[in-house]
C-alpha cells in the first residue's frame, strides 16, 4: 500500500493558523505524511525575473518566493503538532542551509524537488544525513535521473514520476515512465499534480510505493488551482488505498461445490483433454 503525503507547499499563504488547519485536514483525511517546503526566498531568485507562462505568468518570481516561503520559526512548531496528530512530517530543501536546520530538528526523510535534481552538490549533502531521500523527476531525463541516484544508497531511495506543469492534464501525465523508473530505484512513486484521483490510481496499480498530492484550503494559497480540498483530499486516500486493497495478492479459488463437476456432495475430477499451448 503506497504512502500517502499530504503537501502542504505554499498552501498556508503566509498564516501559521493555515498551516495547523491543513495539518489537521491531512490527518483527519488518513494521509500518511506531511511535506513542508523550506527555503530562504533569498537563495531561490533574483529580482526582476518576470515567470514568463503557467498559472503564475507575470509574476515576479522573487515576489512569488517571498509570499510562500515558510518562514523557519515554524518549523519545530509544525512539526511537532504533526506528530502529535501521528504524521510523519518532513521537507522539501534547496540549499546546504535548510539541510543543517532540518538536521537539528531531526528531519526523518527528504524530498528533493524536480528543479533541483540537477543538483548533485545538494543531493549528495542529503544523502550524507542516511535518512531517506526522495526525488521528484519532473524536469530530468534518463541521465539526471542515473546521476542523482547513483548518489543515493538504494535503500534511501525513492523515485517519484512527476510532470511539472500545475495542474497537469490526463494526457500529460504518461503513467508509463513510473516503470522506465525501476531502472534507477527500487521503490518508484508518483507526484501528482493532475486533478482528482484517477493518475493516483493508475499509480497504485503500477506498484507505486508513495504518492504525494497537494492540499488546500478552500480558495486559499498559490498551489489552489490544483491542490485538493479537505473533502476531495479524503476521497484521493479512499480511493488509493481501496485500489490498494483490490489489487490484494495472487490467489486462486479453485473449485467449489457450486461447480458443474460436483454433484451429490463429491468432488468430480473435471476432465480435461485441452492441449493447448
């Protein structure tokens, strides 16, 4: 059964109280997980770049950083109400910086987001930390992908096919790649940022082992055109883990006393004489 994170991301819009609020949506919904982004505005941009397309087209990207971003004092706070509310909670980080501040709150696992996988430098600086390490593959091709794992030990390692358009569409989301991923890892998710469940599905069904979907307030924070509500959040963890449940294990029934080869209360050796291949 896969796990299941919640992302919270830039969801709270600048409020502690909305990030409480979604911490608690994702537990009351069944998620597994919550993902945090932590980053310094400062680090990721300069001024005067102007997002060219997408839902933040005209923004300017430094602007968008600075309403989003996390801010450090929050951390040991969220972190510890997640637990409490039996979460795992973790982040996603940019830097070396946000590295050493997740290791003095004892981060338990990281995620490495798909713009950063070109990253080795930080990679390999997450990987040091022996907890598990998560990359999104969104915005890599094959050899990204061998160089980033290979400088992750396997057993830390996951894999999440992404596509980093927000929201994706059906049609974008080429499933198929999950398996191309067997390759590289041994545990291979999903990072879905298509609406509804029916890719998360499709992802369990592949064998994913985690998969991580946004979650919103309602009408609240830049991530809201393709995040999930608390009632829509709940019903993409039913469905997961019901397709979870149905894909079960191999099991044969075998005959039973309603089979045309039993009668009078004895079982009749069914005779066969097919010699097919």
């Amino acid at each position: 059964m896969p796990k299941i994170i919640a992302e919270i991301g830039a969801s709270h819009a600048g409020s502690f109280e909305n990030a409480i609020k979604l911490i608690d949506a994702a537990a009351e919904a069944g998620a597994d997980a919550v993902k945090f982004q932590c980053f310094s505005a400062d680090q990721m941009a300069i001024p005067g770049y102007t997002i060219k397309e997408g839902q933040w087209k005209g923004m300017d990207l430094l602007d968008l950083y600075h309403e989003i971003e996390t801010p450090k004092e929050w951390f040991p706070v969220l972190f510890d109400y997640a637990k409490k509310k039996s979460l795992v909670a973790f982040s996603s980080v940019f830097h070396a910086d946000d590295v050493d501040f997740m290791e003095s709150l004892d981060c338990p696992m990281y995620k490495i987001a798909s713009f950063e996988i070109t990253d080795l430098e930080l990679i390999s600086r997450v990987a040091l930390t022996g907890q598990n390490v998560i990359i999104s593959t969104g915005c890599a091709d094959r050899e990204h992908i061998k160089a980033a794992a290979k400088l992750v030990p396997e057993n830390q390692l996951t894999l999440l096919h992404c596509v980093s358009e927000y929201p994706a569409n059906l049609d974008q989301v080429n499933l198929a790649t999950m398996k191309a991923l067997y390759k590289y890892a041994g545990n291979v998710g999903l990072s879905d940022h298509s609406h509804g469940s029916v890719s998360a599905i499709a992802a369990t069904a592949l064998g994913a082992t985690m998969i991580e979907k946004h979650i919103k307030l309602d009408g609240i924070g830049q991530d809201s055109s393709f995040a999930l509500n608390f009632k829509a959040f709940s019903s993409f963890v039913s469905d997961v883990r019901d397709t979870s449940k149905a894909l079960g294990k191999v099991k044969f029934r075998g005959l039973n006393e309603l089979s045309r080869s039993c009668h009078n209360g004895k079982m009749k050796r069914p005779n066969i004489n097919y010699a097919g291949p």
